[in-house]
C-alpha cells in the first residue's frame, strides 16, 4: 500500500501547483486499466461504507451551521435539504460508486475503422477528456458521483465543493483519496480538492491545465462560471421543467405524475416547476389536483383561465382565493420549492409553443392516451429530456443506468441531459502505416483512397 500523504491538495499548495499535479496525473491515469480503477472504485464504496458514522459528524456540524443561517434568511431551504445527509443517501453514494464499476469501460473503444488505402489505417478511438473542475454547491453526496465517474473514465478532477458543505466534502475527500491511493496503478495528484471561495475565480482562468468545468448549482451561480471563463462548460443554468396534461390524458394517472412531478423532491433540477393543462380538460381536472397540491403545502400560482375556471362552482369559490395569480416571471421561474405555476393552453401546440419559449431545455412531460400527439410533442419539444406518461424526476443519470451523473447538460455541443460515462470520454484519431506518405496521394496522377469501413479493433 502506497503512503497517503500527498495524494491530493495539501494545505499551502497553491491552486497552480493543484492543477498541475492534477494535469500530470491525468496522462497516467487515462492509461490505468479497466481492472485497476474498478478496484479502486470497489475500494472506494467500502471506505465511505467503513466511514459513515465520520462522514455523517462531520455532516451534522455543516447542517447545525446552516440551520442558523437558514432561520436568519441567508440560506435558502432547498440548499438545507440537499446539504443534508443521513444512512439512507450514504447507502446511496455507496450503491452509485459500486454501479459505476459494473458498467463498461468507455475508454479504449474503438468508434470506427476505415482502410484509407492497402496497408494505411484509420481508428477513431475513445479516450478521457484530461482533466475536469467540478464546481458545486451544497450535496457533498456529488464530491463522490463526479470522483468516480472521472475516475473510471481516466480524467483527473479538481473538486470545489461550497462552503456550506466544507466539513462533509474534507471528510468524502479523504475517503476517495485514500481507497484510490491504495490502489496499484492509480496515480497520485488525480483527485484535488480547493478549498477557498478566492480559488473559484482562480480556476476559471486555468485553461492550460482544466479542459472541462462542470458545474452544478444554482441559475446565477452557473451563468457566473459560463460568463467567467475561457473553459468549456458543461451543465444547465436552471431546471424549469413542464408537465402538459393533454385532452385524452388518464386523469388518476395524471393526478400522480403531476404530484410526483412537483412534491416527491421539489428543491432539485428536474422537479416541475410549471403544470400546464388542455382546456377540454381543465375543469375536470384542476379542482382535485390543486386540493391535493395544497395538501401537500404547496403554494399553488394560476393564469387568468385557472382563476376564472376556479370561481365558477360552491366547491371552487374557496379555492379561488387560495391561489396567487401567476406573473410573466412565474412561467421563467425555477421554484425549487413547494411552489407550482399552472396555466390552461389551448391543446398540444400551444402547450409546446410555451415550453420552448419560457423552459430551460432540462425535462418536459406529456400526459396522453394519444400516441400520435404524444410523439408530436416528443419531436417538438427542444428539451435534452421528454416523458411521455411518466414523472419529470425520472431524468437522472442514476436512474437513466449511467450509475451516477456528473451533472445534466442542457448544451447541444458534447454531451446532453444526464452526463454519465460516456459524456466525460472524447475520441482521437490513430494512423497505422507502413511508411506511407502524402506524395503519392496528390497531384493530376493521385492515386486514390479507398476508404473502405473496416470492422477491426484498434489493436496497439
């Protein structure tokens, strides 16, 4: 077993000295075998299994420290509750590290092969990215998702957690650090973790050594790093997600996938933030569903159509005064509470014109027995993920089979939705030969290339 010490950033490294260790690693590392960094990754969920009542210590003390800052109104509640951790999101965090080293190695793999002429051969060949700044804010749970990730896909990571969280993430830091650092063939220097707000802005100008940022947190804070540096960024601004509950919609089901939708865990990304329902079905359907929205504590926000649909009716007069009536702003607005917008349309069009006027491109949902008006709103929503019959929290990379994601890209360059293995592995091109040269390929005699597809594997 290797020494631990200087495995990561140590205290007075600069965050210059950080990335540079972090871009050496990189190249060895995007050569470490598929065996080694599985076992790494398995070594890394019996560390944090090993760890949990230390990890959830030094989570208390962050959580007590947010409290207070929640109560005098200088932290939002949506961050106390993705700042949180308890046995069940370790088991979690357990469960998604042990997922990511069952999947399939994305390096390595041969994409295509063509036969540019006899005896001259081109591969195009999957390969890590390098090296990846991870930038989050509250879920220390993501320290652990995005180290293993990149660990499996042979990228080195530059972590920077927030402040809210700086016990928890110190604490799942040594964890990984030490299980990979345990591990024949991990190099040192892969994992680094930053540790002052000042070194955000330093990493933002660290394109020399940083090929892709990721970062997860709020619309302003995303917008910051994307307007702040000269690296690529991967990741979603907001998470402004719609249900459409459609004229031939099963009303039970989607009395459910509209609760699920907004209640099940409203302080994250893909939680619907808008309801939007065909008018046929409006006067059917709100009543009940606003009742048990409200049940739920949810403040719910209505367009003029709701308003007047919800004075009509003994039942709906008390109702009608239990909504606000939705602004502009509420239809661009990412809740991330128990908050829900609800505006009537005028069927499927119009329901598909307001989302891509007014929604971020994260997740969409429609509620149909239609299969033709289901699919018309599958192709016409410009959304990186749409449901049909089925509840907007679905999109994860998790739950999408990718063991974990680093994030859901809202990008239509790269990577798209929840960003799993394959969207932290870029390709290159590799030529074979036998001292073949351009001469002969050139001129009013070239020869000609044959550029036949070839089904090999690249197999240096």
């Amino acid at each position: 077993m290797r020494e631990y010490a200087g495995v990561g950033g140590g205290e007075g490294e600069s965050i210059v000295q950080k990335a540079r260790m972090a871009n050496s690693a990189a190249v060895k590392l995007a050569n470490a075998t598929t065996d080694e960094k599985n076992r790494a990754l398995r070594r890394i969920a019996d560390l944090v299994d090993m760890n949990m009542e230390r990890i959830l210590a030094a989570n208390d003390k962050d959580v007590e420290v947010a409290l207070g800052l929640t109560k005098a109104g200088k932290m939002s509640t949506s961050l106390l509750k993705r700042l949180k951790l308890d046995s069940a999101k370790i088991d979690e965090i357990i469960k998604s590290v042990q997922d990511v080293a069952k999947l399939d190695d994305p390096v390595g793999k041969t994409m295509s092969a063509i036969e540019l002429d006899t005896g001259l051969e081109l591969f195009q060949v999957s390969c890590p990215i390098g090296v990846i700044g991870a930038i989050f804010e509250s879920r220390p749970d993501v320290l652990v998702q995005i180290s293993s990730l990149c660990l499996k896909t042979g990228n080195a990571v530059m972590l920077k957690g927030g402040s809210e969280a700086q016990n928890s993430n110190e604490v799942l830091f040594e964890v990984v650090s030490e299980a990979a650092s345990a591990t024949e063939g991990i190099p040192d220097g892969w994992i680094q973790l930053l540790e002052t707000r000042e070194e955000v802005n330093e990493m933002l100008k660290l394109n020399e050594y940083i090929d892709l940022l990721v970062p997860r947190g709020s619309e302003q804070f995303v917008k910051y790093i994307q307007n702040n540096t000269n690296i690529m960024v991967l990741g979603h601004s907001e998470g402004v997600c719609h249900v459409y509950v459609d004229r031939d919609a099963d009303l039970n089901m989607a009395e459910d996938i509209c609760y699920d939708a907004k209640v099940q865990y409203p302080a994250v990304c893909n939680a619907a933030e808008t309801l939007l329902v065909d008018s046929p079905i409006a006067a059917a359907f709100l009543p009940p569903m606003i009742d048990r929205y409200r049940q739920a504590g949810v403040e719910v926000r209505g367009c003029s159509k709701t308003l007047e649909l919800l004075a009509s009716g003994e039942h709906n007069e008390k109702q009608r005064h239990k909504i606000k009536r939705a602004s502009e702003e509420d239809w661009h607005t990412e809740y991330n509470d128990l908050i829900i917008s609800i505006k009537v349309v005028d069927g499927v069009d119009e329901a598909i014109e307001h989302i891509n006027r007014y929604g971020s491109g994260h997740t969409d949902a429609i509620v149909t027995a239609n299969k033709e008006t289901a699919l018309k709103f599958m192709r016409f929503v410009d959304s990186s993920s749409v449901m049909h019959n089925a509840s907007t929290r679905f999109s994860d990379g998790f739950r999408y089979g990718k063991g974990a994601e680093v994030g859901i890209s809202t990008n239509k360059v790269h990577a798209r939705g929840p960003v799993g293995l394959e969207g932290l592995v870029i390709y290159k091109y590799l030529i074979v030969g036998k001292g073949h040269v351009v001469a002969p390929y050139t001129g009013s005699h070239a020869k000609a290339f044959t550029h036949k597809p070839m089904s090999k594997q690249f197999y240096l």
